[in-house]
C-alpha cells in the first residue's frame, strides 16, 4: 500500500487522478490529446485566477524557476531577489547562473520579507523582482499581494515562485499583478511530480521577445505559439498521462470550488497547528507568516530523524526534516492538496505517539 | 480504449508498465524510492550498453539534447554536426541558440552521412561531432559505429541523439566510444514521455567541468553528485511514477534479453517493409540506411492525411505524417518498443485497405 505523503510535496494523489493517467496513453499529435490539453489549460487559467496564458512543460518546479528568468531577462540585468529560506536561495542562484546582476533582500528563516524592506532596496534600475509566495523550507509566507500593489505602474516584471502554494493559498495573478508566475503538479495540485506551469501576463511575453538569454526547452513563445494552435498542442513531446492526470485534478478542484479548496487549507493548517501546541512543541514560523500548506515544528536536537523514521515505521506516513541550516533541528509537515481531516488527525496521533 | 500507437513515439505502453505507474505514488527522498531509483540506473547502464552513468532528467527529448550541448562545450566553441533530417535540424538550432559555431553536412533527407563526408570535414578545430543515430523524419538510421571507430584517439566529444532508437536498434554506448548519448523514455523504452536519459563518458563529465554555457536544471555534475550517492537521488524532485514505470519496462527488456529485442525488432521491421512493398507501396528510404524502429512510405500527393484519419477512424490505430517539405507526401509508421507480429499484421492490414 502506498504511504500516507504529508510532506510538502510530491503529495498525496487521488484515486481519481491515477485512473485517469493510466488511461491516458495517447499521442500527442491527435485531437483527443489536443482536446484534454485545452481544457487543462482553460483549468490552470481558473487556479492561477488570470486571463494570460499558462505554458506546461514536462519538468520539475525547479526547471519552471529557470524558464522563468531565462525567458525575461538578458545578460547582466539588474534585479531584486527576496530569499526567507532555501527555495529563494535557489532561485538567486539560478539567476546568478545565467550572468544576472542580482542584489539580494536575505530574511532571516522563519519571517517573511516586509513590503518596507522592498520599498527601501527597489531601485529604477531594477528589471525584475523575483520572490518565493510560500518557502516550503520555513513554512514561511510572502506578502505577494501587497508586494504587487506596491510594484503596479512601476516599470518592473514580478515574477513569482509559488510552487507550494497554488491551489493551496491564495494567489490572484492578474489581481495582483504578477508578470510571471510558477507552480509545479506535485503540491497543492494533487498530481505526481514532472509537469511545471507557468502563467504570463502580457508583459513577460514582450519581455521575452526582447530576452538574450540563451533558451530553447524552455522557450516561452515557442510554447505560446504551440498553445495557441487551433488545436492546442506542445512544440515538444509533453508527458501525456501526466497532463490527463492533472486535468483531472484540476477538475476535482473546480468542483470543490477554489474558495473552499483554500478554505479547506486554511481550517485544516489551523487545526493542526493548535494540535501541536498542545503537545507542547513550538512552530518555527513567526506567527504573521504562517502557511496554510506547511507547518515547521522545533525538535530538540537529534530527535527530529527519530521521529520522521517512526513515522513512517509505525504509521506509514512520511513527512519531511529541515533544510540547510535547519536540518536534524526541524520536521516539516504538508497539508496542501488531497488532504482532508481524517489526514490530519492520523498524522496528529502519529506525531503524538512519537515525540 | 487506447489506440494501438505505431507512430515514432510516444509507443504503446505494456499493462505491467501502466501498473507500475499507478502505484508509484512514493515520496521521492525515501529509501524506498532511492532502491527502485538504483534499480532503474543499473538497468539503463544495460540497454545503453555502459560501464559510464546514465542521468535523468524529468524533460522530453529535446531536453535532453540540450542538455548534452551546454554540458559539453563553451560559448563559441566550434562543433561539427550532421542533419540528415528534421531532428538532426533541430540539434543544430538548439547548438546555434547557445552560441556554439557549427560547421554542418547536411545530406539529402532519405540517406545517411557516409564516413567519407566526415573525414572530408572533421578537422582538428572541432571539438565535438553532434549527430542523430535513427532519424525519425526519414526513417534514416546514420553509421555510429564506423564513425566512433574513426574518432576513436581523436579529441573531441562524440554526441549521439538516440532518442528514436535506443533499445529497438544496436547502440553500443563503449565500444563505439560514444561521450554523450541522449534517449527518451516513450520510443522503444516502452515508457509514457516525460523521461530524458542521457549516458555520459568520464570524457564528457571532464568537459562538464570546463564548460561555461549557463546551465542549472539540466546540470551534469550535479545529477551525477546525487545519482552517486549512497541511496541515488534526483538534485530536484523527479517524475516518480513515470521512473517507477520505467524502472518496469527495463526489467522487461532485461527478461527478453537486448539481443532478443534488438532482432525482434529486425525481424518486425523487415517483414513491414516487405508487405509494404507487396502492396504496390515504395519507401523513402535507402535500403541502405533502412531503420529498424520507423518506415517511411511515399504517399502520392493528397493521399496522406486520408490514410491517417482512415486508420485512426475506422482501426483505432495511431501512425505520423511527414515533417517538413515532406508533408503530405510520407506517412511514417513506428514499429518500436512494445511492438509484436499481431501489432505489424493489423496495422498492415488497415493500410491496405486504406490505400
């Protein structure tokens, strides 16, 4: 039997969602793919609540953060990067391997950035703001949406990782203006991992006509002209099941409706915060930054690896330690996705059972 | 009901493959997943034929040729490469796009490069040869082995596509001295897309080291640091079902034997031919560069996309069309991976009576 997955990501996949990708060997150059392919993409417009186009390409979260920069910059462009944690760090060093002049706002773990902090570092000269929604590593949330109505008008493209966080909190991309914007299947979008989305607004697509940085996977308007089709299909092979396996995980949330999917997040990641206080463990997180979709919890030294194995040992449920300067000090719990509270609860008494 | 997929990839998917994928919903930084990630390692270093590693990479095959460019080589170096083809087209647009200086041959579509052609060009200046093995457009299949024979002591970079033919057709990654050899998982591997395999010589790792096109997804070094540790891993979160399902259709390959498949395959793709060719029908062709994985059929003007739908409609069953100027004039039938003697005798029959 498969585990219980209560790490932030991959999670958990409904039945649903397995069916439909093991029905789903189709090729990829035929009206019936193309048709599954349109309704995915009408789906993604729904959960990024934007009217731009969403452009999936068969890849991890990390490799959409890639597209991301190497389709809106070129060669030394100055930008502002935002790092609460181990997710922005990377996307810093992803723009600094493609030659970007990046100065950096580094938060120390466990905080958000404030919108004052960006108001004192934007200058004229920066062409981009890149920024984590909700860092995984920390359990941390940004401010994206004051952040946005702070950058409006402003000559600058935002572009945002909130490959934790879609379809699990909150995030209006048109509302808030963010230019490009990243996601992955595998999170809150209750698919497996191997597929990246990216929405992008009007503006990125001119900036991506004037880009010099080296890209060809990963080519915006090449994927743009391919969706576009009257049929919409891909320039490259895409990974068909997993494309039929989202669509449908994608209708499960338009069902549900996408207020009540965060609704849902948000009771659920209360709940289980309150819970663990109880027991008499701390959060890692400041409490103005709290995640619906992850939960960091402080573990005495050496007993975080304990724990997580007796997890998985006893109960069959597999959750995540800490990263980077956190690890063997931290355990880190996903609620995001296919959860409901029976999953919560068991994961409650596991932990209960194991400190 | 799926269709029956005799198109050059993505191919038909066995039932245990399909299976696999549907329980491999694990958590990718676990034991268990790192032994069945172990597992696929050892199985494909069989089918490609290597002592060397061989990386993966959740991305299509096109990806994967990207990767092996900005590997391997820097800003500016000059390379030589062959086109006997649309993809063979497409390795020289993704080696233009980062900077490289290509000297080309390009052969007529139909045929494959001879060893004279390379001597003819190859100078010291190159420092890499790129070249599709078996071109899908053309149904063309190039002489690795004679030209890694001629580079053998040379210093350059061998760079092989084998997408469309690794695991249908002979490749022998180090005895034919091949660097880099790039393969996907949804041709004769027997996998859905959405897999790039990519083996790599002690050679090409040492020009990893020295290469300065920008690259941080589809980085070398890095993939090999995690596949080398003690339980492998993947740098970022892998596409675990379709790694799981292909860790299933190598133990397949595994239990028939390489040779066994390599001349089921043979034996397959002679007797399409022939009846083919019974039926009035010519190929495309060189009978000397015949491939063993795709046909080639000209297809008197108009007459294709009929032939196409006529297949599709009233058999179920799924075959390409031209590329490039060939279109409307070619279909091309696949004839790789999950294929047997039924699957070649229903699809003949379809044809002729659809001609």
């Amino acid at each position: 039997m498969n585990k219980l997955l209560m790490t932030p990501g991959p999670t958990n996949v409904p039945e649903r969602v397995i069916k439909k990708i093991s029905q789903g060997m189709l090729h990829h150059r035929t009206k019936e793919y193309s048709k599954i392919f349109g309704e995915l993409n009408e789906r993604l417009k729904y959960v990024f609540q934007t009217k731009n186009s969403v452009l999936t390409f068969p890849s991890s979260g990390t490799g959409g953060l890639e597209a991301a920069l190497v389709n809106s910059f070129s060669k030394g462009d100055k930008i502002l990067a935002v790092s609460i944690g181990d997710f922005g760090d990377r996307f810093i060093k992803i723009a600094k391997t493609y030659g970007l002049d990046v100065d950096e706002i580094k938060i120390p773990w466990g905080s958000a950035v404030t919108i004052d902090k960006i108001k004192e570092k934007l200058t004229d000269e920066h062409k981009g703001l890149i920024i984590t929604h909700n860092e995984t590593s920390t359990a941390a949330v940004n401010p994206i949406k004051e952040i946005g109505e702070f950058l409006k008008n402003k000559n600058i493209l935002f572009i945002v990782d909130a490959v934790s966080s879609l379809g699990g909190i909150d995030i209006k991309m048109d509302d808030w203006g963010i230019d490009v914007l990243v996601t992955a299947s595998q999170k809150a979008l209750m698919s497996p991992p191997g597929l990246a989305f990216i929405g992008v607004s009007e503006k990125a697509l001119e900036s991506a006509e004037k880009s010099n940085l080296p890209k060809f996977y990963f080519d915006f308007l090449n994927a743009k002209k391919f969706l576009d089709k009257e049929n919409p299909e891909n320039p490259y092979t895409p990974a068909v099941p997993l494309i039929v396996g989202a669509n449908e995980a994608l209708k499960m949330i338009e069902e549900e409706g996408l207020e009540n999917v965060f609704l849902r997040h948000k009771n659920l990641a209360n709940k289980f915060r309150e819970e663990v206080k109880k027991m008499g463990l701390t959060l890692f997180t400041d409490p103005n930054a709290f995640s619906n979709t992850v939960t960091a919890i402080n573990i005495e030294d050496g007993k975080a690896s304990f724990i997580k194995e007796n997890l998985e040992k006893n109960y069959g449920i597999i959750i995540a330690g800490g990263q980077g300067y956190t690890k063997g000090k931290l355990i880190r719990i996903g609620h995001m996705g296919y959860v409901n509270e029976e999953m919560i609860d068991r994961t409650l008494n596991a932990l209960k059972n194991s400190i």
